[in-house]
C-alpha cells in the first residue's frame, strides 16, 4: 500500500512538474511565442509556438510542406537547422523528456523565425521584414547573463499587466518600498517582525533551491516572459513563499492589533497570495509543482517560527549583546548556506537577505536606544487608523519620498565603494562589474555590506534625517 502511494505520489509530482502545463495556462492567458510564416495567399501571419508544436508532433513532413511552400531555399535551411538540433525543440513533450538546455531551445526559436521571416521577405514582393504585431520581449535580461530573451506576442494586456505586477510583488523594487513604508508611517513593531518573517522564508527558500537544484521549464514549450531569475534554481518558488508569508503574517500581527474587518484582512491577503503565485507560472519561470510546494513550505514555515516572533524581536532590542548575536548570526548563516560545490545567483540573494536582516536589527536596536522611531504606546490598543486629510498624505508622501532616495542613494555609493574594494582585496579584475560579481568571493560579501548598510539606514538614518527635518 505504501509503495503505491508513493508511486502516485511521483506520479503527481511528474504531472505538476510538466512544462506543458505552463505553457498550456500562458496560451489560455494570452501568452504567444512569435512564429511566422505566409500563407498560401501570400499575406504573412504569426502564429503561436504551442500551434506550431502540435503541428510539427503530427510529423515534419506536414509543417515543412505548409511553410516552405513559396520557397524552397528557407524551407531546406529550416529543415537542416532543425535537423541539427535533433528535433527535440519542436517535438512537444519529447523536449523536456530529453532535457534540452533552454539555450538550444531558444536559438532556434530565434533562427526558425529569422529563416521564416526570409522565406517571406522572397515571396512576398521582396518586402523587408516579416510582421508580427504587439511582439515584445521581457522587461528585464537574465542577471547573470544579460541575456535578454526572446520575443513573444500578447493577446491579452490586462493579464498581462496583472501579472507583471504580481510578480514584482516579490521583487526588490517592492521591498525597498513596502518594509520601509510601514515602518515609517504605519507601525515599527509590526514592521521589524515582518522582516524577520520575510528573512527567516527567504534564506530557508534559497538554500532549498540550492539542494534540490531542479531546472526551470522547459523553453520550448514554455514562453520566458521573465528573464531576471532564469539563471537560479526553480523548486520551490520563493515568489509564492514570500507571496504568501508578507500578506498573511501581516494579517495575523495586524489584526490583534489593529481595527479593521477581518473578513476584508483575510480576503486581501487571500487575493495577494494567489496573484504572486499564479504570475510565477504566467511569467514562465516556476512549474505548477514549485508554486504549491512554495506555498506549502512557507505555510510549515510560518506555523513553526510565528510563536518565536516576540522572543527574537525582543532580544534584538533589548539584550546589550544583541548586535554581536545579530553578526555573528547571519554571517553564521550565510557561511552555512555558502558551502555547496556549485556557483548560482540565488547565493548573491542569498546575501542579500542575510545583510538586510542584520542591517535591520542593528538599526532597530540602536534606534530603540535613541529613541528616534519610537513604538506606539500598548495602551492605545487596538489602534483605529487615522482620518485621511491632506496634511497626514503629504507626510506621508514626504516621509516615503526622502527616505526611498535616502536608500537608493546609500545601495549606489556602497555598491560604487564595495565591488572595486573587494575585487582588490580578493584579486578580481574589476574592470568589468558583471563579471567581477560573478565570482562568489566578490558577490557575497558585495551583497551582504551593500544591503546591510541599507537595513541599517532604514531603522536609523532614515528617522534621524526625520526629526532633523521635523518629519517625526
């Protein structure tokens, strides 16, 4: 009975993991990879990736026929490309099964348009350039490559648009702004266990990745609407982990403490969780697999860590050896998760979280002794948020405006400092910055001063540039 349920398990596991999948909910949202050809009539047309691996899985014979018709040249290029690529890129499921690199997939993505594109320049009147409308590419190349993907068509922008900013959600664009505007306008209390919530999933997260080390889906047939984190590791998803640890762990510290309907707290934490996960498989980068086993493994998370929340909080802030505990912590931490034989951009990440955590506890610390940012007094509890008026927007605008900048400008001296530092100290050529950083000697301790400095700016500088201003 225990080895048919495990079979069943893998089984499901297997099926989750299908990057058809994926591709099949990216077509359904209007998700197309461009892939041009003419008609019989002469007119050229795009049609989808996903189209044209059905087309090819019914045999090549077909699909040639119908595409090099008009021109037998492009049409024997084509099939001699394909030819030395195995097939494997446009034969549907045998792709994945065979594990072709995304790189293969890609270029012939790339050069079966390019050679269709030929075809139809010679057939149709001796025009320039194949038409495909609406063609864009993702927002942001590959971090460790720079490679910035291949063109895709949407038929649907509102989806598209939704999901762009669910998955920036989990981005650090979005962190630079949320944690530090609920710290300073909303509640500091609430905002340093938010952090330590968001460290705690994140750092477990990125070492996972790292162990299990599986790939992301397959492209073909997925279409990469990202590109930034295709060079890292795919399960578990730690967009859907910090999508459904910040939105629920702010609704269970919040609601004990602060005056609003449950059933809308609920809802919208409900309704943010489910946009970040489900932007995740849209933007090609996770399988249905890595989402849920995101989802689920922050929830164990959360369940287990939630009870400690005050007891680290509160030696963080007031045990006199809190900051050598917080160092030595971290560092301890990212030595740990530092030791696998193998280089990926999750590491710098990792670094990242580790340094803006201590960051962050150190400035809260030290700010607790100052008393520049001071926690609402516990007898007002629970508190009713205040009347909206002009006066208490404009602060708040202020007050978000001057610190972001304040960040912003700290994270580019510090990079501008870090990175040539620690390329002589550890005798990297820093001549060219992305290949400097990605030496994990350079990186990680680039990440780690970098973003810890920030943390720290959050808690410490940014108040005390307050009340010097009277923004406080």
């Amino acid at each position: 009975m225990a080895s048919g349920f495990r079979s069943k398990l893998v089984r499901l596991c297997e099926i989750l993991r299908d990057p058809h999948h994926v591709a099949s909910f990216q077509r359904y949202c209007g998700v197309r990879e461009t892939f041009c050809r003419d008609s019989l009539n002469g007119h050229r047309h795009c049609r989808a990736e996903g189209e044209a691996a059905d087309r090819q899985g019914r045999g090549e014979g077909e699909t040639g026929d119908c595409n090099g018709r008009g021109d037998g040249e492009a049409g024997d290029r084509k099939g001699r490309l394909e030819g030395e690529a195995g097939d494997a890129p446009w034969r549907g499921k045998h792709a994945a099964a065979d594990g072709m690199p995304n790189g293969l997939g890609k270029y012939v993505a790339r050069e079966t348009v390019r050679l269709r594109g030929a075809s139809a320049e010679n057939g149709d009147g001796g025009s320039k350039t194949p038409t495909c409308a609406s063609a864009v590419k993702p927002l942001r190349r590959n971090s460790l490559t720079g490679d910035g993907g291949q063109e895709f068509l949407i038929e649907n922008k509102l989806l598209y648009y939704l999901f762009t900013f669910g998955t920036e959600l989990g981005n650090e664009l979005f962190y630079i702004t949320f944690f530090p505007f609920f710290i300073w306008n909303i509640d500091p209390y609430i905002g340093r266990r938010l952090i330590l919530v968001w460290v705690w999933v994140m750092y477990l997260g990125q070492c996972t990745k790292d162990l299990i080390r599986w790939s992301r889906p397959a492209s073909p047939p997925v279409v990469k609407v990202e590109m930034f984190y295709n060079s890292e590791y795919s399960m578990p998803s730690t967009h859907a982990m910090s999508g459904t640890a910040i939105p629920f762990s702010l609704f269970l510290l919040t609601y004990s403490r602060w005056e609003y309907p449950m059933p809308l707290g609920l809802a919208l934490a409900l309704s943010w969780c489910v946009l970040v996960c489900l932007s995740r498989i849209y933007m090609g980068m996770h399988s249905i697999l890595d989402v849920i086993a995101g989802f689920l493994y922050s929830a164990l998370i959360l369940l287990l860590f939630y009870p400690a929340l005050d007891v680290v909080d509160t030696f963080n802030q007031t045990c006199p050896y809190a900051p050598l505990a917080i160092i030595s912590l971290h560092l301890g931490l990212g030595l740990f998760s530092f030791t696998l034989d193998t280089w990926s951009t999750s590491r710098g990440d990792t670094a990242q979280i580790l340094g803006t955590g201590a960051g962050i506890a150190l400035g809260a610390h030290l700010n607790r002794r100052l008393g520049l940012l001071p926690d609402p007094s516990e007898w007002q509890l629970p508190f009713s948020p205040p009347p909206i008026s002009a006066a208490l927007l404009a602060r708040t605008v202020l007050r978000l405006l001057l610190g972001v900048v304040v960040l912003l400008a700290t994270r580019a001296i510090m990079k501008t400092v870090t990175i040539p530092a620690v390329c002589r100290l550890v005798g990297v050529p820093s001549h060219d910055v992305r290949e400097a950083r990605q030496h994990m000697e350079v990186e990680l301790p680039y990440r780690y001063i970098v973003y810890g400095t920030v943390g720290f700016n959050c808690f410490f500088l940014v108040p005390f540039l307050f009340s010097y201003v009277g923004l406080s």
